[in-house]
C-alpha cells in the first residue's frame, strides 16, 4: 500500500466521521422538523470542502458546520424542505465574512451576526444577509482598519 492509497483511505475515513459528526446534530435539529440524510450530510462537507478551496482557507475539523447547524435549527425561517440549501449558503456565507473581514471576527461571535441579522431585517433571506448586511459590517470594519493603519 502506497502513500496515495493510505492518504485516500484516511480521507474517506474522515469524511465518514464527519457525516456521523452531522448526524449528530438531527437530535437538536429535529425538535425543528430538520433533519439531515446520510446523503444531505455528505453533500454539505463536499460544498464546505469545495467552498474553503475556493476561499483559499484550510479547516481541519467541521465544528463550524456544526455550529452553524445548532445555531440556525431553531429559526422560523427555515423549513425542511430548504433546509440543506439554506445550511450550504450560511456555510459559505461564513468563510465569505471570514476571508472579507481578514478572520478578525471570531467564529462565535460571526455565526451569532450571522443568525441576528437573518431572523430580524433579513427574514430569511440568504442574498440580504450577505450582499447587504454582512457586506455593510465587512466595509466598515475595513474602513475602520484602514483609518486606524490596519491595527485592530
């Protein structure tokens, strides 16, 4: 056995960790009515995958996922039915804001921003929360740094 064939065995073994790791969050998420399949849970770590590739970031573990999960299962604006979409849009919404705002929001405090401005002036709506409120917090965060040389 090669290096390749041990490095694609440890990442499938992974991979199946991280979809049990997901499954987990069906016993707080399902007092919803959300739940995740096998399959809902897969495709949510290959976009996250896809997604930090594409941001240029490198995420270990899925905590994130997973927090984001716990935090949204409880809001009215997410039904059963979008609720695997509306989970890989927040995903990538958060390593967005991650990347926007140079990781100098912690990840708590992003996905508590994140879910504040989604149930009250955004209702539900993923474009809002990103093009318009997200966006204006990340320019004037960045403003701010500018003014003040690019100290926190």
């Amino acid at each position: 056995m090669g290096f390749l064939d041990i490095h694609s065995s440890m990442a499938n073994i992974s991979k199946h960790l991280s979809i049990d790791e997901l499954l987990k969050t069906n016993e707080d998420s399902g007092k919803y009515g959300l739940l995740l399949s096998s399959q809902d849970a897969l495709e949510l770590i290959e976009a996250r995958n896809l997604t930090i590739q594409n941001y240029g970031r490198v995420e270990l573990g899925i905590d994130v996922v997973k927090s984001i999960i716990s935090e949204f299962c409880s809001t009215p604006y997410i039904n059963a039915q979008d609720y695997t979409m509306t989970l890989h849009e927040l995903v990538d919404i958060f390593y967005y804001m991650k990347n926007e705002t140079a990781d100098r929001i912690g990840d708590s405090e992003l996905i508590g921003l994140m879910k504040i401005y989604f149930n009250n002036s955004c209702r539900g709506s993923t474009d809002l929360l990103k093009n318009r409120e997200l966006a204006l917090i990340a320019s004037i965060l960045k403003k701010s740094w500018d003014y003040a040389g690019g100290d926190d």
